[in-house]
C-alpha cells in the first residue's frame, strides 16, 4: 500500500508545482512546472492502481464486509455521509478531525484547508450522490487518465487556478481515503462518510479538469 505520507507529499509537490506555473512569467518555466506536475501525478496514479489494499479495503468498507456494517448502504438513517452531515455542529467537528488526519500525514495545512473548504461547499451534493466502491476506482482511473495524456490543452489549462485546484482536490480526496485506512480508533459511519467524501471529491477534481480542457 501506498503510505498516506507519500501521498500527502506528492500532493503537497504537485500543488506547489502548480501554484509556481501560475505565478512565473516565463512560459517555458511554466510549462516545464505543470509537466513536473503531471509527471508527479501520473506516476503516483498508475502505482496506485495497482495497489490492491487501498481498493480491496475500500470495497469491504463500502460493501459493509468490514464490521459486518453497510456502512455507505441506504438505510433509515441514509448514507453514512448523511449521517455525519445532518447536523451543522456534528459535521463541523467531522470535518475538523479529517482536517487534523490529512495535517497529522504531512499534508500542507494550506492545502487542507483547501480541501475542507471544497468538501463544505460541496456537501450537498455529496449527502445525495454518495461515491461507492466502484465509482472511485473509475474516477481514479480517469484522473490517471487526464493526467498521464500530457496533451497541449491538458498543460494549457492547467495554468489557470480552477482546474490546477481540481487536480489537488483528486489527490486530496485519495490522501483523505488512504489517511483513514491508516487511522486507528475511528468510528465504523466516520471511516464510511470519508470514504464516501474521498471518492466524491477525486470525482470533483476529474469534472473540473475535465471541464477546462473540454472547454479549450
């Protein structure tokens, strides 16, 4: 398995990377970073697609085969993210705690932030289209995808801030994934809900890419 500290650091590296692009005046330089970016991004997404551990307990998280739970199943209570997001105080402090696993892992409290700030905007959206199992293994492989396919239009948008943040909400959601796997003590719905919040924000970062370069 892919260690939640590796991950948190390509994350942190490539969203540095991109932050460089924007801010050099140099065209060549600026390219050069988003194409150290994308080197960085690809690598790491065709290693993790083979990672069977990251998937297979992904599976049995949102199979219900862990803690003999459906945790991300429907029931009377809805989704383990609705769960966790029903009530204002309750997701608050949810969401601080992720916020604190993702730093704890080295991942750039700036860049947490950035994370947490899209999961608030976003969790609307989340609580009635929770990402399964098998959704956030074809959204991780279209991420790889974009990434991996370094086309001009792929470089070009990327030096623009909307979709350089959705690529660093992909490898956020999976550094927000693998960091619960690693954690211990946390609840059966809380390890559900961010499983759920993982996989729907790699989906975000894949429509936001996917979005711009479409657009060009």
């Amino acid at each position: 398995m892919i260690l939640p500290n590796e991950i948190c650091d390509i994350t942190n590296r490539v969203s540095t990377l991109l932050s460089q692009a924007r801010t050099t005046p140099n065209r060549v330089q600026s390219e050069s970073y988003i194409s150290q970016a994308l080197d960085i991004s690809c690598d790491f997404l065709s290693r993790l697609s083979s990672d069977d551990f990251f998937f297979q307990y992904q599976r049995a998280v949102n199979s219900g085969d862990r803690d003999s739970l459906h945790i991300l199943s429907r029931t009377r209570d809805g989704s383990a993210i609705e769960v966790v997001a029903m009530d204002v105080t309750h997701f608050q402090g949810f969401l601080l705690r992720e916020k604190q696993l993702l730093i704890a892992s080295g991942l750039d409290s700036y860049i947490a932030d950035i994370v947490s700030s899209r999961i608030s905007d976003t969790i609307g959206h989340m609580r009635s289209n929770p990402t399964t199992s098998s959704d956030l293994e074809r959204h991780v492989s279209q991420l790889r995808q974009h990434v991996c396919n370094r086309g001009e239009t792929t470089i070009q948008a990327l030096k623009n801030e909307r979709p350089a943040r959705g690529l660093v909400y992909g490898l956020g959601g999976i550094a927000l994934v693998a960091v619960n796997i690693a954690a211990d003590g946390l609840s059966t719905i809380g390890i559900g809900a961010s499983a759920g919040i993982g996989g729907s924000l790699v989906k975000d970062g894949v429509q936001i890419l996917l979005e711009a370069i479409s657009s060009r």
